[in-house]
C-alpha cells in the first residue's frame, strides 16, 4: 500500500500537513486536559464515598453515586480512547498514510477528516463496522 497514491491533507503541501499535525495535537492537549479532570472528579467520588457507610442497598444515595461514578468511568474510558485514536492519527501522518482508509486502502474524503481529524477509515468502511457513540469531546 505504500506506492499507492496519497490522498488527504497531508498529500498536498508541507503547510497543509502541518496545519493537520497542529490540529491533532490541539485535540490531544484538549482530551488530555478533559482526562485530567474526569480523573479528579472520579477519584473526588471515590473520596467521597469512601467517608460514608458502604451499605449501598439502604442508602438513598448510593444508588445514584454508584450511577455517577459508573458514568465518570465510561467517560474516562471513552476519552482514552480517544487519545489513543489521535496518537495513530499522528502515527499516520509521520508514516504518510494520513488520509487512507486503514481498512480498504481508499482515500479517506476531506470532509470526513475535516469533521473527525482521528479517522482511521472511509465512510464505507466506517457504516459497515458496528457503531459506537461519537466521542463527546
């Protein structure tokens, strides 16, 4: 797949790769600054839980702490995620595959990029793979 042509932001001046690399690495600075703070408000509820009575079953709140904290957690989860999403994004752009579809090999439309930077395949492949809910950031 290396010969083939190279499509993307990336293919048409050092400039435009630049601006994508800057992109990315802005995304990734934000996420890691939303990590940071999910963390400390993950571990405030664990804090906080950790000062009253563990017995959950008869605690009016411990449904709804359970709940928050669970929440917390698939947040954090989704925004590592993300993070390692925007790594290989960056891995691509280094190799000069940005812009490719890491599923079919086909070009990867602007527009897509424009929209998800991260994206690692073309809507084709990206409609026929299960689907997940975006990244809230």
């Amino acid at each position: 797949m290396a010969d083939a042509p190279r499509h993307g932001p990336d293919a048409d001046t050092p400039s435009a790769a630049t601006a994508v690399r800057a992109r990315l690495a802005a995304d990734r600075a934000d996420t890691l600054a939303e990590a940071a703070a999910l963390s400390r408000e993950y571990d405030g509820i664990v804090a906080a839980n950790a000062l009253v009575a563990v017995d959950d079953e008869h605690d009016p709140e411990g449904g709804s702490t359970a709940f928050e904290r669970a929440h917390v957690a698939a947040l954090l989860a989704r925004t590592r995620e993300h993070l390692q999403e925007l790594d290989r994004a960056l891995d691509r752009l280094a190799e000069g595959s940005y812009g490719r579809c890491e599923d079919c090999g086909n070009p990867i439309p602007p527009e897509r990029l424009e929209i998800r930077p991260a994206a690692a395949t073309c809507v084709d492949c990206a409609a026929s793979t299960p689907h997940r809910p975006p990244y809230p950031g």
